[in-house]
C-alpha cells in the first residue's frame, strides 16, 4: 500500500525518486507522482494515473533537483486521479506533501478551518497540506506549522514535506505508518521500506510514533512532537540485489514459488548449530515455556500459516493456541489466560491491524513475538522478541515462499519449546529430517510444472468459481489455496472444511464446477475422498492433491510423504501454481493484481 520516497542533497534527485518508486511497485498503487527542487529557484510537480512508467514517460530532460520526495498512490479516500495523486500542493504552492495513512478527522478539520478555501482533490492529504499553509500565513515556522497540524490531526500517518521558501530542509513525521530515514555522505533519504532506497544507503534510522524530522544534506535532526530532541544511531539493512530482481523469470511470484526449497533450507542452517540442535534467543525460549496459551494473530495467508501452527504449538509444545484475525482480535478481544504470550505473524512486519493489537496487549504488560520477513520491520522493533523468516524480499503481492517460511519457523519453535519441556511428542518429531523433506518435495513439485499448468488450464480455463475442500491441516491448506486462486485470477474461490459440504455448500456444485480435493490427513482421508465423490456425482470436475500414502490411481498430483502436520509445506505448492497459470494465461499482471498491496498499512 502507498510508498514514500525521499532524498535531500544529491544531484540526480529525479531518478532517485524514480527509481525508488520502482522498488515500492510491489506494495500496489494505482498513481505516483514526483516533485523535485534545484535549490535555485526551480521546481517541477509531476503526477499521472496508472504505472510509474506513466510517471517516467512524463519526465523530461530539464526535471532536475538536487531533493525532492515521490509517491506511490493507492486510492482511499477519493479514485485514481491525478488530481487526487501525490505529491499535494497547497493552494498558496508552498508547501508540497506526500502521505500514506488515513486522517480519520479530515472532514471535521476541513469544516473547520478550509472552509474558505477550494480544495483541488478529494483526499485527507490535502486537507492537511492546506492546513500546514493557513497556519504558516498566521506567522508559525513551517516546523511549528507542521507540529500544530500533527497535533490536531487524528489516524494514522507517514508524511515527507518540502517548504518551497526553504528547499534546503526535507520535513518528515510518522504515526502508525512506517517510514525510515536513510543516512548518507552528503545526503540523507526517506522511504517506506528500506529497499527503496538500498542503492543510496544500507544505513537506516528507526522513526517512532509522532516524531518530527527534519533532513538536510548533512544532518538528521529528530524530536517528539512535543518538541523533546531523539538520539538515534542507525541500523544496516543487507539485501542481495539479486534477490529483488526477477532475473529470467517473467514475474517474481514464479520466482518466489521456485525458491521455496531454499527457504526451507536457509531456515534449518539458520535456527540450528553444528549439531542439529535448534537456536533460541534463551529468555524467548523460556517466556514461551512460561505461557499458558498462545494467541497467535495475523491476517490473509499469514492467518492461513497461523492456522497451520495452532496444532503444532499444541502436539508438540503442550501449549493451547489460538489463531485470531487482527482486524477482529484489535477490537473485539476474548477472555485472555492469565499468562498469554502473543505472536504476531507478518511478512512485511507493517501491518497495521496487527500493530494495532500489538500497541493494545503492550500495554497490558504482556509479552509478545513476531516472526516476520523483514528484520527492520516495525512490528519486529517493537514486539518483545523477533525471530526472521530468512525469505529473501517478496515481491510479489500474492505471498507464497513467506507462508511457508512461517509455517516452518513455527515448526522448529515448537519443536524446540517442547524439547525444553521434555515432551516425549517433541523428541520423537525430527523437524530437521521433515524440513529436509519438504524441501525435497517442493522440488519434485515445482519440476511438474509443465503438467501443473495443463490441469490449470483444464480446470480454471474460463470458470468464473471454483472450490478448494480438505479436513484438518488440508482445510486450512485449502484455505489458503482458495486465496492464492482469487486474489490473482479473480476466480471466485472458497476453502472449506470437506465435511461442511453437505451443510449447505454442496448446493452450489452443479457440471463442471472446479472442486479440488487435499488429501493428506491419514484420519480423514478416507471422509475428505467420499465428499469429493459426492461432488463428482453432481457434475463437478474434481481435482485430487494426495499425500503419497493417501493416493489412489487417478489422482492428478501426488505429494511426497512428510509427516501430515507439515503437509501444507507440499500440497500448497500446486495450488500456488495453478493460481499462478491461471492468472498469466489470462493475462493479468501476476505480481500486482487489481485493488492489492501487499503491504496494509492503513486498517
């Protein structure tokens, strides 16, 4: 969702911006916009509608800055206009801002204070950039201006600002929506994500909630909004330049799907030493031995991974767990234990919904932990423990490698809790050999590539629904999968619980009806199969996915044997690649399907 960028001292300014937008492309937007400075008295604003290459076809030679900041839109408040695109400029021109976040009372201050004044846009932001330049026309600094505005203004907030009486100062501030500031030699940035900026700088300063910064080619200076000043030393961000780029792969999420062997991998050389033994921070390991139930919260397929490790956090570690929506779990809580610990699953480590129960259970003194992709995260500074997915950037909006990376961190951190514990359910699970055997059979996976893509093409061709059934850990796969298959080929696709069917679902099959079977649960395979008949029979065109010990003939995909708690580490990944098929043989944008960001960062 929307990306920031920033730069302050450099000459190439307009392709900085440029460039850095590019990197943020994956959040999902549907406008951009630049605004550069000479410092000489030049200036340019630039917006267009549609992809960034929209925006660079519109930049001519003689747009040119030595600061400038850039935006990457996706509509909330008002459509996709250039007129609602950001940067926006007060009606004196000013001031120029870029925002991402929700100003909850944008209408109330508008009533309040613009009434004389004819707004050029639809959105909140510019409510608040004509809010900065009534305050400043009354005498106030344009620090002083922004501070008054940031006081009075309600929701969430990144913003990066230009005073165009004094270019040499790039103003910043935050509230719930990331935003970090890049330190250079001679220059300093600002971005969203780190990775928009990676080819200036691998230094990066944290930004806490309502804090004013103020940039300059040599300095970054940062105080609370009540004016009290912040000492930060920066952090390094390392990411391999050729894990963002999409190399010979038409999209990144083919990559992505094809890197997940890798992953699996990567994890086991990551939370293991030279003996098989698995690595826990120690005062991580005993909060969770400590814990006497687990909540884990999370939203889309990080839901669906959460769903997935409920039953080995309980089997292995001994610890009851619940899986909760964030969006739901913020504002309507359950009876909590009296010593829960909370784990957060994201990604992106931004998302909004479930920052906002991360601030909640904060203050009420509990513990909490994230397990995120991305290490400078938000929620992973500000959780109590955090454990990396080691994934490598992902790029595209529909997640696949992310999911299966928290499923198996989920798996060693049980592993290792229950160890710890002496249960006997722990010792005997060899989560190192099963990692091992995931990473096999993703592989002889992603080599069927050629016969995935000719059942999607049998199945999802031109179907307008599709249906994805399972029991147990094959329904939350199936879950997922359904996901996976609506969010980039617009199919409309359900996961359901196999034995719900005939509870009133079963009324919607009628010929042809895509119904794919997950058949991995040795307890109900044989349940899952007859209500796959039962569909059948009233016209459905069934697709079997089948644990290999579960397989009978005729079954389209077989899977390598893992032991079933793991098996959504292997039955997901045709279902990815069916989503996947489907979507490009329809010609849809893979990577950046409509009305997506793969960062939320507003609820």
């Amino acid at each position: 969702m929307c990306g920031i960028v920033g730069v302050i001292g450099k000459k190439n300014a307009t392709q900085i911006l440029l460039k850095g937008l590019e990197k943020l492309e994956y959040r999902g937007y549907d406008s951009a916009g630049i605004y550069v400075n000479d410092q000489a008295g030049h200036d340019h604003l630039i917006k267009r509608v549609g992809h960034i290459s929209n925006l660079e076809e519109a930049v001519t030679p003689d747009v040119q800055g030595v600061m400038g900041i850039g935006h990457t839109r996706w509509a909330t408040n008002g459509g996709p206009t250039e007129a609602n695109a950001h940067p926006h400029v007060s009606n004196d021109e000013r001031f120029y801002l870029v925002h991402n976040g929700v100003v909850t009372n944008a209408n109330e201050l508008k009533q309040q204070y613009l009434q004389d004044i004819e707004l050029q846009s639809d959105t909140d932001t510019e409510v608040v950039v004509q809010l900065i330049a009534l305050f400043a026309r009354e005498g106030l600094s344009a620090k002083e201006a922004l501070r008054k505005t940031l006081k009075m203004i309600q929701g969430s907030y990144a913003f990066s600002m230009v005073d165009r009486l004094d270019p040499t100062v790039l103003y910043v501030a935050k509230n719930k929506s990331p935003l970090l500031i890049g330190r250079g030699k001679g220059f300093n940035v600002v971005a969203s994500d780190a990775l928009a900026m990676l080819s200036e700088t691998d230094q990066f300063v944290e930004l806490k909630d309502q804090e004013i910064v103020t940039l300059t080619a040599d300095a970054i200076h940062i105080e609370t909004i009540d004016g009290k000043v912040e000492e930060r030393k920066p952090f390094t961000v390392k990411v391999d330049d050729g894990e963002v780029s999409k190399g010979t792969y038409p999209f990144f999420m083919l990559k992505e799907i094809d890197e997940q062997p890798i992953v699996m991998r990567r994890l086991v050389e990551k939370y293991t030493d030279d003996h098989g033994n698995i690595v826990l921070p120690e005062d991580l390991l005993k909060a969770l031995q400590q814990a006497d139930r687990l909540y884990i919260v999370a939203a889309g397929t990080s839901y669906h991974a959460g769903l997935v490790g409920a039953p080995l956090f309980e089997q292995l570690a001994g610890i009851p767990t619940e899986v909760h929506v964030a969006s739901e779990f913020a504002y309507h809580q359950p009876l909590l234990s009296k010593h829960p610990l909370f784990i957060f699953l994201t990604q992106s480590g931004e998302t909004a919904d479930i920052r906002q129960v991360l601030v909640s259970v904060k203050e009420r003194g509990y513990q909490t932990l994230t397990i995120t992709n991305v290490a400078s995260s938000t929620l992973a500074r500000e959780a109590t423990f955090m454990l990396q997915l080691h994934g490598g950037p992902e790029i595209a909006v529909a997640s696949t490698k992310a999911y299966t990376a928290q499923i198996a961190v989920e798996a060693l951190v049980s592993k290792a809790v229950g160890e710890a514990k002496g249960l006997q359910a722990a010792k005997d699970f060899d989560v190192i050999h099963e990692l091992g055997l995931a990473a096999t059979g993703q592989q002889a996976l992603i080599d069927q590539k050629d016969r995935i893509h000719e059942l999607a093409t049998d199945m999802f061709k031109t179907t307008r629904n599709a249906f994805y059934i399972g029991r147990g850990d094959d329904y939350y796969a199936s879950m997922e999968a359904a996901l996976k298959l609506k969010e980039i080929s617009y199919v409309q696709a359900e996961g359901f619980a196999a034995g719900e069917l005939k509870h009133g679902t079963i009324a919607l099959i009628e010929k042809n009806t895509p119904v794919v079977a997950i058949i991995s649960d040795p307890v109900t395979a044989a349940r899952t199969r007859s209500n796959a008949d039962e569909v059948q029979a009233r016209g459905a065109k069934v697709l079997h996915i089948a644990m290999a010990s579960q397989a009978q003939d005729g079954d389209q995909i077989v899977v390598d044997e893992i032991n079933p708690l793991l098996a959504p580490l292997l039955t997901i990944i045709p279902a990815q690649l069916l989503a996947y098929f489907t979507s490009a043989d329809r010609g849809y944008d893979v990577d950046r399907p409509r009305n997506l960001a793969k960062s939320v960062t507003v609820e």
